[in-house]
C-alpha cells in the first residue's frame, strides 16, 4: 500500500474515507466518516482487527469523542466487530441501521442506543447536512442500506459496488469492475433483485460511490459501474 494511504483522505468537504486496513488481503476493508459542524458519522465502523490503527488514524483529523452516530450498514462483523471497543474507548452512542440489522447488532454485545433508519423516516439531520438512507433489501442482506450525503453527493454503498483484488488502489482504475464482479457475483442474490434496487439510485447526482470493501468509483464511472451492477450475472444465477 502507498504510504499515502496510511492516512485518512479527504473525499469532499465533510467526507474523509478513513480505512485502516490489512495490506495482505484481498478483502481489504473501507470506513468513512462524516464530519458536520460538531458532530461526526462513522460509517462502517470496521473490524476489532483493525481498531488500534484505525482509531489512532481517525485521530489524526477529529476529535473522536466527537463521534455521536455510528452508521452500520449491515451486521457483518467486518464493520460491527469493532463497535464494543469504541464504546470502551469513547463510550455509548447511537448505531443507526435498518431494524432488521439492528436486532442482530445487538448481539455483538453493543450498549448504545439502536437507532432504526426506516422509523425515523429515512434520514438524519447533521448541523450542516441531510444524510439519507436509501433500501436496499438482500444487497447482500434483508436489512441492508446505503447512506447519501445530500451536500456532497457522496454515496456510501456499504459492500455494494465493493470489490476483490491484491491490487488495491484508493481510487478505481480500468480493472475494478472486474475486481467488482468478483465480489459482487457472489454475494449478491439476484439479478432481478439487483435491477429493482439500482432502479432506487440510477437518478440519483452520485459525485463518487464509496464501497465498504475495494476503491472509490469517481464520479465519471458511477453510471458505468452502475450498468455493471445491473448486466453482472449474480447469485441464484449462477447455479441455475
Ligand atoms: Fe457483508
Ligand atoms: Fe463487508
């Protein structure tokens, strides 16, 4: 990994991709944070593996117990595994997922208060910004979001739009839709699924999509990568 890298990167105003991450694997993992007047986001708060140097990383530009909200967008453990070390070390806050990702969140021991997207109307008033929170049942879980920072234009896709390679790269090159496909051909259900889903973002002013795993497609490829999402032969299409 470039030395560059090491350190958080700033993405737009607010926006700072943030993932410490393991340099020998191909299923490295992203965070972001959201920074907004006062108060900070972090999105997918990654692995208990990678928090020592993920936090110490984070502290490098902000305050982390300015952090108020932890934005999950599924349960896996590559994002929430971390979440009981940040309560040690900053305390409780508010973990804001889908109730059917929150009812598994719990489970990783968390004391902060569970805060469900799809009961407070799908979005989150920070100071200076209005986050969004778009569905995206199956993709690749029952409860699975996405997160829209209306300011910035910024789409965080969670593992949607994530990819697999050795050959890592912040920002997408030509190869990344095949390191997309890689990961997505698996654990993505469906194509009709995917289809209904994309269908929720095809319009959207996206000024970059930030995946949880792989590198940032800037935004002269969204529409691209989204074609991509929608022609790939995924999941149950696989065994028929
Ligand atoms: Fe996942
Ligand atoms: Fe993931």
């Amino acid at each position: 990994m470039s030395e560059k890298y090491k350190k958080p990167e700033k993405l737009a105003e607010g926006n700072y991709w943030v993932g410490y991450t393991n340099t020998d694997s191909a299923f490295r993992t992203n965070a972001y944070i959201i920074q907004s007047g006062d108060e900070i986001a972090l999105i997918d708060a990654g692995s208990a593996w990678f928090f020592k140097n993920m936090s110490a990383q984070i502290e490098t530009i902000v305050d982390v117990n300015k952090i108020k909200y932890f934005i999950q967008h599924h349960q896996d453990p590559d994002l929430c595994s971390s979440l009981p070390f940040w309560e040690k070390k900053i305390g409780p806050r508010k973990i804001l997922a889908h109730s059917k990702a929150n009812i598994l969140i719990y489970h990783y021991g968390v004391k902060s208060e569970l805060v469900n997207v799809d009961f407070i109307n799908w979005e989150l008033q920070m100071p200076d910004r209005l986050i969004k929170f778009i569905f995206m049942p199956y993709m690749h879980s029952p409860g699975e979001i996405m997160t829209y920072d209306t300011k910035t234009k910024v789409l965080f896709s969670g593992d949607i739009f994530g990819g697999l390679s050795f050959d890592w790269h912040l920002y997408a090159n030509e190869d990344y839709f095949e390191a997309m496909d890689a990961f997505m051909e698996h654990y993505m259900p469906s194509k009709e699924i995917v289809n209904i889903n994309m269908k929720k973002i095809e319009n959207l002013e996206i000024s970059m999509i930030c995946p949880q795993h792989g590198s940032i497609i800037p935004g002269d490829r969204v529409k691209d990568a989204i074609e991509n999402m929608k022609n790939l032969e995924c999941g149950s299409y696989l065994y028929e």
